[in-house]
C-alpha cells in the first residue's frame, strides 16, 4: 500500500509556542490530504481537508487562523498550531488519497502526539 | 443526519472467529472502508467494499450489503496481535470518510 510520513512523531512544547507538523505521501502523489485529530479513547475528529494549491477546507468549529495548513506541493501538506495551548494537546493524524478516481482509498501517516506544558 | 453504529466492545478467544457487524447512514454513499488502530497508534487500512458481497483477504474478510446499509468484518484463526479497534468509515457522496467510534476487540488466550 502507499506510504505517508509524519514528521515529528513526538512534541512537548510550553504554551503560547507555534508547533508545525509535517504529511508526506512518500510514493505516490496526493492532491487530497486529511488532518485528523484523536483524544483518549474517542474517534477520529476530521479538522480539515488539504488541497494542493488552494486554500483547506475546515470543519465546523476548528479555527482556521489557529490551525494553520499548507498543501503547497503534491507529496507536502502541513499543519501550523499556533499559539499552542494545553487543551491542544492531542494525537493529530494525516491523511492522504491514493488510487483511481472513485476506488481513492485513504492511507493514514504514523501520528503525531503533541503534549502542550 | 450521518451516523454509524458498531459495538464498543467485543471478546474472543485465540483461533476463533469473530465477526464484527456495522450499520451505517450516509448522504450518499461511495464504498466503505474497515480500519484497524492499536492503542496509540494511527489507523491502518484493512479494506475496501463498494460492491454487494463478500471480499477476502487472508484472514480478513469484509462484506458490504448497501440496499440494508450493513456491513461486516470477518476475522478467523484469531491472533494476541488482533487486538485492537476496529473502524467502519463509509465514504459520503463527498468522498469524505464519515467515523465511529469503533470496535475495540479484546482477544484472549
């Protein structure tokens, strides 16, 4: 199957800091990417959907100024959370399409958990 | 409204079959994918159904019945390592993955 990277896998950071998160899709190229967020024990919360070379599209209720996404190459979408806080702190996941039109199937990069001090 | 229904939890022992069972109510409907995600750890993707019927995989298999909104997957000769949640993602007619909370699947010696 088609591979994504996640880079960091790990981030403790003291509040009020700016933490990037990176997706990659290794072997293939993904004009759709996903990012997801996770808390304990709870099911995945989609925040947005990443197109190359427009603007993402948000979910309802996730601050678009405060979780900022670049999809600025086919193989590249990042996730900026700004001004972090503790209550960001979460498992966040990436996503990517890959496949023919229709039969896309998403594949999911390794996560990323971000601990807010 | 969207929704999907799966049981929170289920039990089974080593070798044995468990079959978990999915209902599911969409906007519109493009296949539906089954999930895996152990504790802590990012989901990996198991399979694909946009068709009625029944798609093996090893000892994975997966079956779609879309006129009843229903679909299930199948797992035998169960290992420890099959331990884990179990996610049914129908896909809307926004090709978006729509989530549940999923199966959490306890296997015992």
């Amino acid at each position: 199957g088609a591979v994504v990277s996640q880079h960091p896998s790990w981030v403790i950071c003291k509040s009020g800091t700016s933490v990037k998160i990176e997706c990659r899709s290794l072997d293939f190229q993904a004009t759709t990417m996903f990012w997801y967020r996770q808390f304990p024990k709870q099911s995945l919360m989609l925040m947005a959907t990443s197109n190359e070379g427009s603007k993402a599209t948000y979910e309802q209720g996730v601050e678009k100024d405060k979780f900022l996404i670049n999809h600025a190459s086919l193989t590249l979408s990042t996730l900026t959370v700004t001004s972090a806080h503790p209550e960001d702190s979460s498992f966040y996941i990436c996503s990517a399409r890959s496949g023919a039109e229709g039969q896309e199937t998403q594949y999911f990069g390794p996560g990323t958990r971000l601990l807010v001090l | 409204g969207q929704n999907i229904d799966q049981p929170t939890e289920m039990t089974a022992t080593e070798g044995a079959i468990v079959q978990i069972n999915c209902t599911y109510q969409t906007s519109g409907f493009n296949g539906l994918f089954w999930y895996q995600q152990h504790a802590g750890e990012a989901p990996t993707f198991l399979s694909y159904n946009v068709l009625d019927g029944l798609e093996e995989k090893g000892r994975f298999s997966s079956f779609l019945s879309r006129s009843k909104g229903y679909s299930y997957l199948l797992l035998k000769e169960l290992q420890m390592k099959d331990s884990a949640s179990y996610l049914c993602a129908p896909m809307d007619s926004n090709y978006q993955l729509i989530w549940g909370a999923g199966t959490k699947l306890i296997i015992k010696p």
